[in-house]
C-alpha cells in the first residue's frame, strides 16, 4: 500500500499570502494517477488538481499543483477567505487507492 | 450536471449490516468507476472500494472481507453492503464517481455523504 504523508499538518497563514502544502508518497507514483481535493465543514471533498498538475473545471488560477515521482505540491498563491479548509492528496497509481491525513489550512 | 445521492439507515446495530443506495441523476452510470469512500469523525478519507459498471470490483484490502459493492444498470445506482459492523465503522460515507483513462483517476463528483452511526 502506498502511504501518502501530508505536511504541514496545519497551516496559520492569512489572507493574500501564499500557502504551500507538500505530499509525499511512500512509492513512486505516476502522475496522472494523483490528485487533490479541497474539503469545508460539513461538506464532501471538492477535486482541485487532476494528473498532478491540472487544474479542474472551475478551480481558480491561484491553485496549482506539482511534482512527480514520490514528491507533490499544492499552490495556492493568494489565499481568498473562502480557501481556508482541508486539502487531501490521492494517489490511484497502485491499488488500493489511497489518500494522505490532509492539511488543513486555518486563518492566523 | 451529475449529482449523487446517498440514501440509507442513519443507524446500525453492532455485528449487524450496513446498507447503502447511490443514486445517479444526470448522467449513465457506464464507462465510469463508482466508489464508496467514509470518513470517521473529525478524521481522514478511506477509500472503501469500486465497481465499474460491467461489475468488476476492486476493494480495500482493510475491508474486503466485509464488502460488497453492486451495480444496477438499469436504475442508475450502485449500493453498499458492509457485514459486521462495530463502532469503528461510524462515519459520513460517500459515494463519488471515478473518472479513469488509461494514464489517469480522479473522483470529479461526490455525493453530499451520509453519517452512519453504529450503537446499540
């Protein structure tokens, strides 16, 4: 099983800055079978980033996605208010499908 | 738009089962993965298991002795079946269609979730 491990845990940051989260994989992980999701209170997980590094239908620009092999990033360049919450990385490359312990982005 | 819809016992009895209906509207159910993924309180996504429209399934090993996931074609929804439940298997489950390609997955709609709560 391919072990997804998220850092930071929690990230304090405000509004306008940049947030940076890292993914890393316990194996190797082909990027099209990567991904991440947003996920507010009380609500499902919304996908971000697809194959790595593709932004998903509606997703504003300020959220990029990159990194290859064990190793992935999420950008978001100016946090809005709306994009405080939890991110979860996914991995599909090998089953079973995993996700990483999430990070959640909180306001300082 | 594709939505999901989740539907079922909001409470299990311990060692009892737990089932689950998705239900698909605004789209066919085939040439897509369909999978049951739940969260835990206050806690992380597991991936449970999927099915792909033809019936073939792939689950988690952590579960797979306890699951059955099944397609209806014909209705457009997939459902649950989880035997043996104890209080660990409290939490929201979703149910989220898979996208795949031969070079690519990702889950682009989830349902809404539904809390299951084991107790007697």
């Amino acid at each position: 099983e391919i072990v997804l491990t998220q850092s930071p845990g929690t990230l304090s940051l405000s509004p306008g800055e940049r947030a940076t989260l890292t993914c890393r994989a316990s194996q190797s992980v082909s990027s099209g079978y990567f991904a991440w999701y947003q996920q507010k209170p009380g609500q499902a997980p919304r996908l971000l980033i697809y194959d790595a590094s593709n932004r998903a239908t509606g997703i504003p620009d300020r959220f990029s996605g990159s990194g290859s092999g064990t190793d992935f990033t999420l950008t978001i360049s100016r946090l809005e208010p709306e994009d405080f919450a939890v991110y979860y990385c996914q991995q599909y490359g090998s089953s079973p499908l995993t996700f990483g312990g999430g990070t959640k982005v909180e306001s300082k | 738009q594709v939505q999901l819809q989740e539907s079922g016992p909001g409470l299990v009895r311990p060692s009892e089962t737990l089932s689950l209906i998705c239900s698909v509207s605004g789209g066919s159910i085939n040439h897509y993965y369909w999978s049951w993924i739940r969260q835990p309180p206050g806690k992380g996504l597991e991936w449970i298991g999927h099915i792909y429209y033809t019936g073939s399934t792939n689950y988690n090993p952590s579960l797979k002795s306890r699951v059955t996931i099944s397609v209806d074609t014909s209705e457009n929804q997939f459902s649950l079946r989880l035997t043996s439940v104890t209080a660990a298997d409290t939490a929201v489950y979703y149910c989220a269609r898979g996208f795949s390609t031969s070079w690519s997955f990702r889950f682009d709609y989830w349902g809404q979730g539904t809390l299951v709560t084991v107790s007697s």
